[in-house]
C-alpha cells in the first residue's frame, strides 16, 4: 500500500468488536456530559438495539433513517445497524419536517430511529413498506445527505473501504497512537461529520471526546484533561478557539499536535496564530461528501505551505484540474477539480441524486471547484464554480473577495453572495459577522479595505449586510443559499 497506508473493506462492527474482545474496559467514548463509556458499555447498549432493529425486518443490505444527535445512542445505532450489515443513513435533528418527508418518501429504508432520553431510542416504522432494492446496498454502510439543485437532497452512498481509507489515511497524517483520544467537533449527521468521528474512533480504538454546544474554553479544557491528540473542524472553531486564548479565557497545554480544517476561508494570520497561541498545527483540508478529505496539509509542512495551500491527496488518490473539455490540464494551471480514489463515494441513491454524477470518462469525480496543483504536487483551492457572480457579464469569483474581506480586522467571517439585479442581472453582496467587541463597519469603509488592498473596482461588493452567525450546512460549510436569500431579503431582492 502506498506510504505504509493499509485499509480494507471491513465493516465498522467487525473493527469494534476486535477492539472490544482485545480490552473491553477500555474508554470508547467521553460523552457530552463527560460520562465515560467503555467499549463494553458501549456493546450493553448497542447489542439491545441491534435486537429490536432485527424485530424490526433491519437486515443484511437495510436503510436505517437515524436522527444524528451527539449521543451515545447513537454511535449504539451505528454500530447495531452494522453488526446487522445495514445501511447507517444520519440525518440531521435541525432538518424541518418537510425536509423529513422527503427523505423518508424517497429512501426506501426498513426503520426510522429517532433519540429517546440520554441513551434510548424510539424505533418508527417507515410511511411506506416498499424498500430500496438498489443492489449497491450490499456494499453500502453509509449514506449522508447533501444539498441538491432541485431542492431535493442527494443521498451519497458510501462503502466500508472509502471509510477505512479516509480515516486511516487521518490518523496516518496525524501520527496517532494507540490509546490517543481524538475531538468530536463537528456534527454526526453528515458523512464526513459521521466517518471523522465516530467511525473513526470506533474502527481505529481512539477515545472519542464530543462536545455540544460549543463553548471553545471547554474544548480547550477537555481536549487537555483527556489528551486528545487530533480533530477535524471548521474555521469558525479555530477561530473561536484562537481568540479563547487571545483573550486570556484559557491558559493551559493543549496536547492537540494537529487539526483537519476544512469547510471556508481561512487568513494565513489565523493559521499563524494557531501555532503560536495554541501550539497547534492547523491542517487546511480539501474534501466533501463525495469524496470524504482526500487531500490535506501535513504537520510537517512549512508554515506557509500550510497558509496557502490545501494539502497534498492522500496517498492512492488522484488530483487534477481540467479544462472545460474535461481534459487535464498542466501544473499550475487554473481548472475544475477532478478526484479519483479509494475514499470516493460508490453514486447517488436512486431517487436522491442518482444521474446527477459529475464524472469524467476515466473516472474522476468533478468537484465543481476551480484548483490550482503546483509543480510539487500542492492542490490550492481558488474558487467554486456555480458560486461565480455574473454581474453584467462580468464574472467575479467570490472566494478571492471573501479572502480580501477577512483581511479586515473587524471581520471575523464573511461570504460573497449574488442578489438580484434588474439592469445587470445579478449584483456581489458581502455578508459579513463583526469579531464580538469590534464597531459595526459600513460599505464605504469596506470599499477603502478593498482599495488599500489593490483588488479591482470591478470585483467590489455593492452591498454589505452584516449578521450575527453565518449560515452553515450540516457539513460546517458555508450555506450560501441560505445567506444569499437572507441578504435578498435584507436588500429587498427576494
């Protein structure tokens, strides 16, 4: 296997069990009421589960629809639809109930698990008895759920190895020990949120530490407390998590070597500051469900590799950008990435998604991100292509004046969006959350930002509204729909 990495297509119980057989008392999971479960608690609770799933018709090749919260019951279902050899399918508690009827009109799946106090569960039938007879179900264990175009979200559907090899490849990254907890930030109820944390912890036997809600001194103050060694987050944790620091909220000697941070825009300064406030090695990652972290700065990359890049693909993976045509292009040439690799997912469920796969004729799946590989092997990420705003013909890409606006010192977070505009067809509307403490800014102020940087007046913002929380996916990314319809709406554009 390429640079020591191994991985294979084991499914996530068999790996648990191993694990539980080998030291059963040892920990599995910090809660987030820092109750510490055992894998053998964690076994008590789940083989239960696995009975009633079983009762349930929950078989070899079965949907499971499981509301995803932070909990030991629900890595329980994980690991019981698993040991069952069904399809683990998270989705969010904050998804509304039409969103629900979708998923549950569209699935095909045998149960619906919903949480039921601490550690309980209420197990519900589907609306409907026809199931899913996609025969990639034998070889899917995961499906998460993304945006779609149509408003219908897709479902990505995902096999045991695609798992093993982004979490070993991590872990790989991270130089984990054995015994090592790791942080669980992020939400569970995506596929990467899912195989970064709680795959991850329960197939390699690291502890996993989870916290909800965020409050970024009690990150800091149990990440040292249990030693966790590794994370994957978004800017807006390091951010947070930075400023905790700054601020004097916390002093101590964080033991995380490293962190995976993926999601939007990050400042070099940001990055700068992690290593000298934190002693912390922040890792920009490129990756989506489709094709789960496959690319990702390493520790031992110099500081301003890790500043202005994204990483290199993880070892098996491939990398390129291609020209309109879909042909590949040249180092240091500027095109939309394509992937190819272990961790790419197997399709869209039928019903959700399925046809809608951007694939080249030799296999690389089309990202919709505009790249830059340069000579060593460096992947940047430039820009999103259907984020591009056309305004008057002219096309401005949003990521290079997002990186422009978190330049100014009041500005904590921000995004480029499109609001509607009857001569030009569409305008750039910066949206954008003020650092706590700091003067609300203006749009004049903004644009002298712009100017005393030298971007081009073309590609200014028209329009600044600011907000306190940017809007973001079940992924942690950015939700630009959702904050260009907010800042229609603000305008009067909607």
């Amino acid at each position: 296997m390429p640079d020591g990495l191994t991985w294979d297509n084991t499914r996530l119980w068999p790996q648990f069990a191993a694990l539980l057989a080998e030291a059963p008392d040892a920990p599995a999971l910090i809660d987030c009421d820092e109750r510490v479960w055992s894998r053998r608690a964690l076994a008590d609770l789940t083989m239960p589960i696995a009975d009633r799933l079983r009762a349930a018709g929950v078989g070899a090749g079965s949907r499971v629809l499981v509301a995803a919260h932070k909990s030991a019951a629900t890595l329980a279902v994980a690991l019981a639809v698993s040991h069952l050899a069904g399809v683990f399918c998270p989705y969010s508690p904050k998804l509304s109930t039409a969103d629900i009827a979708v998923l549950e009109e569209r699935l095909g799946h045998a149960a619906r698990v919903e949480p039921d106090g601490a550690d309980g569960i209420r197990l519900l039938s589907p609306p409907s008895d026809s199931r899913s007879a996609d025969p990639r179900n034998a070889q899917t264990v995961l499906i998460g759920f993304t945006s779609g175009t149509t408003g219908v979200p897709k479902a990505v559907m995902h096999g045991a190895e695609a798992l093993n090899y982004a979490t070993r490849a991590f872990a790989h990254i991270a130089d984990l020990q054995p015994g090592e907890a790791i942080m669980g930030l992020v939400p569970l109820d995506s596929a990467p949120g899912f195989t970064f944390t709680a795959h991850f912890a329960l197939s390699l036997g690291q502890p996993l530490v989870m916290l909800d809600p965020w409050v970024p001194e009690e990150a800091l103050r149990r990440a040292e407390h249990y030693g966790a060694a590794w994370s994957i987050m978004v800017p807006t944790h390091l951010f947070t998590l930075v400023e905790a620091a700054k601020l004097g909220r916390w002093q101590g000697r964080l033991p995380l070597r490293a962190a995976a941070v993926g999601g939007s825009a990050m400042t070099p300064e940001l990055i700068a500051d992690a290593d000298a406030l934190l002693g912390l090695r922040a890792l920009r990652v490129f990756g989506m469900s489709e094709c789960m972290g496959h690319c990702c700065a390493h520790p031992e990359h110099s500081l301003d590799r890790r500043q202005q890049y994204d990483g290199v693909p993880f070892p098996g993976t491939e990398e390129e950008a291609f020209d309109k045509r879909l042909a590949p292009l040249p180092r240091g040439s500027r095109g939309q990435a394509g992937v190819r690799g272990p961790s790419l997912f197997l399709g869209y469920a039928d019903g959700l998604g399925a046809g809608q796969e951007r694939m080249t004729i030799d296999g690389f799946y089309l990202t919709g991100d505009e790249i830059v590989r340069d000579a060593e092997g460096f992947v940047k990420v430039v820009g999103r292509i259907k984020d591009q705003i056309i305004r008057g013909g002219f096309n401005i890409d949003p990521a290079e004046i997002e990186a422009a606006l978190l330049r100014h010192p009041s500005i904590v977070e921000a995004a480029v969006v499109a609001v509607p505009e009857r001569k030009l067809g569409e305008q750039a509307c910066a949206v954008c959350r003020i650092l706590p403490g700091q003067r609300a800014i203006d749009l004049p102020e903004l644009l002298a930002h712009m100017e005393q940087l030298g971007v081009s007046r073309k590609k200014w913002p028209e329009h600044l509204v600011l907000v306190d929380s940017i809007a973001a996916t079940a992924t942690g990314k950015m939700d630009k729909k959702a904050l260009a319809a907010h800042a229609a709406s603000v305008l009067g554009r909607a």
